[in-house]
C-alpha cells in the first residue's frame, strides 16, 4: 500500500498579536528532508506514523513536517507557502492508497481561521471521495465541521502534559492501514462540547480527566468503536468554532458512531463544572510569599500568564519586576524573550556590565522594565542564542526569540545548574516533567500575559455563547452539537 504522510502543526493563540511567520516554522521540511526528523526530533506523531506504516510493508512517500512554538495566528504567507508544498506533493505521488497526517488541530490563520479545515478539504479534494484520510492530532484540537466532512478518521492524544505523541501518530496510521488491509470504511461522527478549560486545570492523571480518559479505552473495549478521543479546545483563540469535543470512529456505521459520540459528549459535560487548577495556584504575589515557605527547593514558579507552550508573548516582566522590588535572591527568571536585549549583552560579552529595557511590563504596557546587571554566560538555550545577566540576586535568561522551557538540561548547556537555586520561575504552563522531576515544588502564578488563566479578563467577541466558564448556568444537548 502507499500511503502519503506529513506533518504540520502550531497552536494559534489570537490574543498574541504578533503573527507566526514562515521563518517560525522550524524545522521546516520537505520531501525526503522530512525523514532526517524521525531521526533528530525525538518521538513525534510522524515517527509513530512513519514506523507503523513502514513496519506493516506500506510504501510511505513523506511530504511536509513543520511546527513552530505556539504563537500568535499563523500569517497567510506562512500557511499558505507550507500548505502548498504538502500539496504539490501529494499531486505528484502516484496510486495513493491513503493519507496520514499529523496536525494540531488548532491553528488558526490571520484572516482565515481554521487551518486544519482547509488543508484537509485541499487534500480531499486532490485525492478524491474513496480516499481514506486519517490524521492525530492534539488534545487541545478544536474540531470543526469541515475537518469531520473532510477526514475519515480524527484520532487524539491521551496524556496531558503530552506524552503520546508517537502512540497517537501510531494510532492514527493503525487505524488507516486496518481499514485499507480489511475493505471497510471509516465512519466519524464528533460532537461539541461548549466549554473553555485550561491545560493547567486538565492534566491526565489528575481528576477528573484522570476518570475520563478511561472512558475512551472501555468504549474501543466494547469492540464496535475503531477509536474514541476527548478534544478540549484551546482557551486563548477567541473564534467561532471553538469548542471541545467528543470523537468517534467506527466501522463502516454512522448511526454508531453518533450515538458513541453522544455518550462519551454527555459523560464529559457531566463534570465540566469539576476541572479546577491541579497544583497549587496564586496570584504573582503570593505565589512568592508561599515559595518561602516551602523546602526543599528548587521551587518552581510557573508564570504561566505569560506561558510560550499556549502562545504567550514571552517577554511579559511584571513578575521579575515584582522579584527585583522584594528582593529575592538564589533565584533564576526566564527565559524572556527580547532580541535587542539579547543581542545587546551578545556584543557586549561575558563579565560585561549592561543597562537594559527588558521585556514589557505587561500587555497593556509596552514600556521595558530598566535593569542594570552583569552578563554571566552566553550560549544556547535548546536551539535559541540566549544570554544570562545577573541582576540583584536574579539570574535573568534573555533568549533572542521565544524558547518553551521544558528542560532543565538546557539550563545546563548554559552552565547554570537550576537545582542549586532556591526559585527557578519558568514561562511555562504546567510544568514540563523533566522540569517536575526536579523541582522540591511546584506552584502557578497566575500572571497577566497573552495566556491569562481568568478568561474573564479576556476580550472573547466570536466564541459562540453560551460557553462555560463564561455563562454558567444552561442546558446542554449533544445532538444540538453533532458534526456529523
Ligand atoms: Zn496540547
């Protein structure tokens, strides 16, 4: 069999008002080139898909990978100049058999919306109605009614922080190859669920996703199912298609896969009023009162206003501004994401004595906050040039672009050791494991920033109404929500 894969994603936040530029994407592959990242980046979707596919005799022939940090909405340059190479390749391959691709499910485009819905009705409509189409994607999907019409298969993640990504691309291409090896169809129904929940307030193995997230398995158990998924929407794009969902595949039978989608929609709407925060969460200030009281350290503060990994800005320094005026000591802040101050202790070196204006002081104030500290080191953050300038007792992480802070051996590459700080503050979401797993404790700051955690203080105009937590009180009704 021949089966055509890809892979791009981003998640889009629309309070960002910085777009995602096609030199975000990165990396950025095409053709054969996609192969070289099965090997260097790690355990993606596309490798679960690659080696399904591959290790059942299927002949691949690759297309697009392209991710970016989750920023804010992709430009139409960017989306368009990737789409279409995935394009032109799948016009060129011949006898194709099917397609799998990996995207995320909620990149929105400046000016078109959903991304995800157009690719696939392009992909559909270059291979035809008898082609089967499945795709993974993230837990933070926003289905939408063109992706259901256009997909024959939409298959989920199932660990938040997310730890799947390779058994959900594996999932997705079993799925696929099993319906082309026994000649059955794919029948997909989704329903909506009307509600807004942070990642913060949904980590799997906390409740009640931790009750829900069985639910899946038991209705694949029952054997009519193929595969079952939770989508819940991301928070920070205010669109009218945004929504979680319940996600159904079976075989060959819509009626079935409607009414497994209603079930598993109403199971999850029978605790949308249970999700709350699964670590301890404060505001800024107290969140550094209550770090003083915990031991053993690190502990480790999510700023998580202001959170890269859900497309925050990255360079919001109300919290530092807040540590330099109490004084905190043995601490480190970062990474804050400002080019010219980057480049600024870059030229000036290591040991050098620099004035900055970092960073803003918040989304509403565009003014940098004036330090004046000692450049310590400069090298890489991960893949991002970055600087640390001692400020006071604060080590301050300047990255000269945005860097999501999910592993402490980065820090390490920059010849800091964060188990020796008493406070490390992350721009982070929930914390990353490698990140958990060394940190004394953990907290959430509840900071202002492009990924604000009170979604009443953000402006929603387009997501439909009534959506929980922003109306409380109404009925809800799968069958008003199938897409199917
Ligand atoms: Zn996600």
């Amino acid at each position: 069999m021949h089966i055509v894969i890809g892979s791009f994603s981003h998640e889009s936040n629309s309070f960002n008002p910085d777009h995602t530029q096609l030199d975000d994407f990165s990396p950025r592959l095409y053709g054969d080139q996609v192969l070289d990242a099965l090997r260097t980046a790690g355990r993606t979707a596309l490798h679960g898909i690659f080696d399904t596919l591959t290790t059942r005799g299927s002949a691949v022939t690759p297309t697009v990978f392209a991710r970016a940090v989750p920023g804010g909405l992709v430009s139409q340059e960017a989306y368009y100049t990737i789409k279409e190479e995935l394009l032109q390749r799948l016009k060129r391959a011949d006898s194709v058999d099917g397609v799998c691709l990996h995207l995320h499910g909620s990149m929105t485009v400046a000016g078109l919306g959903d991304a995800e819905g157009d690719l696939l009705a392009s992909v559909r409509e270059i291979v035809g109605p008898q082609i089967p189409i499945v795709c993974s994607l993230d837990m933070h999907a926003m289905v939408t009614p063109a992706m259901v019409a256009c997909a024959d298969g939409l298959v989920g993640y199932r660990t938040a922080p997310h730890v799947d990504a390779y058994e959900t691309g594996a999932n997705a291409a079993k799925l696929l190859h099993d319906a082309l090896q026994g000649h059955y169809g794919l029948a997909m129904c989704a329903v909506g669920l009307p509600m807004l929940v942070s990642g913060e307030q949904s980590e799997t193995e906390k409740y009640p996703m931790n009750e829900l997230i069985p639910k899946l398995e038991e209705a694949e158990q029952q054997g009519e199912v193929l595969s079952a998924s939770y989508f819940l929407g991301f928070p920070w794009v205010d669109v009218s298609y945004n929504q979680g969902s319940a996600v159904v595949v079976c075989r060959e039978e819509q009626s079935r896969a409607r009414d497994q989608a209603e079930q598993l929609a109403r199971h999850f709407w029978h605790y949308h009023k249970e999700f709350r925060f699964t670590t301890e969460a404060y505001p800024f200030a107290e969140a550094l009162a209550a770090a003083e009281t915990r031991n053993p350290g690190p502990v480790c503060i999510a700023d998580c206003g202001d959170n890269p990994g859900a497309g925050g800005s990255q360079n919001i320094v109300y919290p530092l501004k807040h540590m330099l005026e109490k004084g905190t000591s043995c601490a480190l802040f970062g990474s804050i994401a400002d080019p010219a101050s980057y480049r600024r202790c870059a030229d000036e070196g290591i040991g050098s004595q620099v004035k900055l204006r970092l960073g803003r002081l918040s989304t509403g104030e565009l003014v940098g906050l004036a330090v004046e500290g000692t450049v310590t080191h400069i090298g890489p953050l991960g893949a991002v040039p970055a600087a640390v300038v001692r400020i006071q007792g604060i080590d301050v992480v300047v990255s000269s672009r945005r860097a999501m802070m999910v592993d402490p051996e980065e820090l390490r590459a920059l010849d800091l050791e964060p188990e020796e700080y008493g406070l490390l503050v992350l721009k982070s979401g929930y914390l990353d494991p490698k990140y958990e797993a060394i940190a004394g404790h953990g907290l959430l700051a509840l900071t202002p920033g492009y990924t604000n955690q009170n979604f009443r203080d953000l402006e929603y105009r387009h997501v439909p109404r009534p959506m929980y937590p922003l109306d409380k009180d109404f009925e809800y009704n799968p069958r008003s929500y199938r897409m199917c």
